[in-house]
C-alpha cells in the first residue's frame, strides 16, 4: 500500500492523501447483484472512529438494501521509514495531540497518550486477526473491530500487542491465542494482502471511505467521515430511480444497547436525535427500570451493560 498520511483534516475527515474528492460517482467492471456497501476502514484510523455514530444509523435504518464488506486498508505497517513530514509527524509521539484533536472535534472520546509511553508500532496485527475472524463470523469480527477501536482510542491501550489481541478475542468466547497465532501466519498476510488489492482496484486512496456499488456496476464513493445525509444521498443514487429507500424505525435505547454493550454520548445523541442538553434525560426515561452502568471518560458520558 501506499504510505499514508497519519494526520487526518479535520474539516474533511479524511485520513489519507490530500486532494482526494470526497463525493464523486465511480463506474466498475465487477458485476454485482445486489447493492454492495464496501467499507475501508483500518483499526487505527481516528475519523473512522469518529464516523461510527453515523455509519451505525445509517446501517440501522438502511441495513436492508446493503451488503457490507469490510475491507482493511493498512495505514501503518510500521514506523521503520515512514514520516508523514507535510504534517509534522515523523515519530510515534507526534500523533497523540492529533488524536486528542479528532476527538475533541467529533466527541467520540480519544486518549491518544499511548503514542507517548506505549505506541502502536502497527495497525496490521489487529487487521489481520479481524481478517481470520472474518472468515469464520462477520458478526464477530465486526464486534472485535468495535472492541479494538474501544480499547486503542478511549481506553489507551496498544492494539498491536499479542496480550491485548488475545484478551479482546476472548471477550467474543473465542479462543484468543489460537486466533492471534493464525493471524501472524501466512494465511491472515494473505488475507489482509487481499484487502489492500481489493481497495486498490476501487480507487481507494484514504480512510474512511464508502463505496456502494449496484447491480449496473456503477456506484457512489465518499471518502472521510462526512454527515449522515451524505450516505443517505449515495444510497439514493446507488439504488437509482426505480427504487426510494424508505428508513427502519431505529430500535429502543434498551435494544440498542443490549446489542453494542457500550454506547458513547455521541452515538446515543445521533441515532436518536437528541441534543447534548436533553442527553440525560432522555437515557433516564429510556432506560427506566433497566440495569446499566453511566460513567464519564475524556469528558464524555457513556453507558454500558
């Protein structure tokens, strides 16, 4: 892969080259039959973390005319060479204010204080764990990237090393050091090799970026962490004139967080619309009579199981 930018825009939320056009219609060759809904992200991209509350709307209330595939994009293989000089990083240390940035800019909460003391020398062992699991359970592997994402950005730990892998795929009742050690084999290489090469021939230059393609193989790319309207109107187009998606009813509070185990004050405000203000209120009437825990991290109220 092309080496990539480890600062990300703010304004645009892209992390990657800059220049890249962030809504543009594309044209492929590969026949689909369906709408497929390609997601390139990497485990340590902080705007695709800060993009999660609106990619989880969206897919709760357009789930149904998408096939999502998640495709791991490697933002850093290692820092043996590289330097992102244009925006001041060359060394670990240098992305921590950025992180801290991105999160206070998206309220998704982000330490960052990692690069500091214990810095992630790569994001590719969390990819390719995500690749074995993916073969065997998209669900689960979606739930250990959510895990990751959790465990590298609010909590501050290092998402490269072999004992953090291991515990956060446990947590899915899988046997974490026999999924760690088939990912440092040539099998979960080859797997997240297939990733970059399928991410190369979409045009993908930056993370995060939506691709969703239809059956005419024509499709809509939108690249960096943009408003929920933005993926509304790409699936609009994507489905073309014959079809009007019409939005799910998003599920109850209580069900949501059933589902995800934790939830972030800026994803409960963006599925449900509600203002930062009326946040508290709104958990209490919702969740009523229910067991869960509200704490705050990074200034940022959460709730969980």
């Amino acid at each position: 892969m092309t080496k990539l930018q480890m600062v990300c825009d703010l304004e645009t939320g892209i992390c990657g080259l800059p220049g890249e056009n962030p809504f543009e219609t594309i044209d492929l060759t590969s026949p689909k039959k369906s709408i497929t809904l390609y997601y390139v992200t990497d485990p340590i991209c902080s705007h695709c973390w800060a993009l999660e509350p609106v990619l989880h709307k969206f897919e709760e209330q357009y789930g149904q005319y998408i096939n999502i595939q998640t495709l791991m994009g490697g933002l850093l293989e290692s820092w043996d060479g590289f330097a992102d000089l244009n925006n001041g990083i060359g060394s670990p240390s240098d992305v921590a204010a950025h992180w801290r940035e991105v999160g206070e800019h998206s309220r998704m909460p982000i330490d960052g204080t990692l690069w500091l003391d214990n810095p992630v020398h790569s994001s590719y062992p969390p990819s390719r764990v995500f690749k074995v699991i993916q073969q065997k359970d998209e669900k689960l592997a979606n739930t250990f990237l959510r895990k990751a994402r959790e465990a590298v950005f609010v909590f501050n730990q290092n998402i490269a090393e072999d004992s953090v892998l291991i515990e956060l795929v446990n947590q899915l009742q899988l046997d974490g050091k026999a999924i760690v050690e088939e990912a440092r084999k040539s099998q979960g290489q080859r797997l997240l090799m297939e990733d970059f090469a399928l991410a190369r021939s979409l045009g993908v230059r930056g993370f995060p970026t939506i691709i969703m393609v239809n059956e005419e193989n024509k499709g809509i790319k939108i690249v960096g962490s943009r408003p929920f309207e933005n993926y509304v109107k790409g699936l609009i187009q994507a489905l073309g004139s014959e079809v009007e998606p019409q939005a799910k009813q998003v599920p109850s509070l209580t069900k949501l967080l059933e589902k995800n185990g934790r939830l972030f004050a800026k994803e409960i405000e963006v599925m449900y619309d509600v203002q930062p203000n009326d946040l508290e209120g709104f958990i209490l009437k919702e969740l009523a009579g229910q067991e869960y825990k509200q704490n705050k991290i990074l200034g940022e109220l959460y709730i969980e199981k």
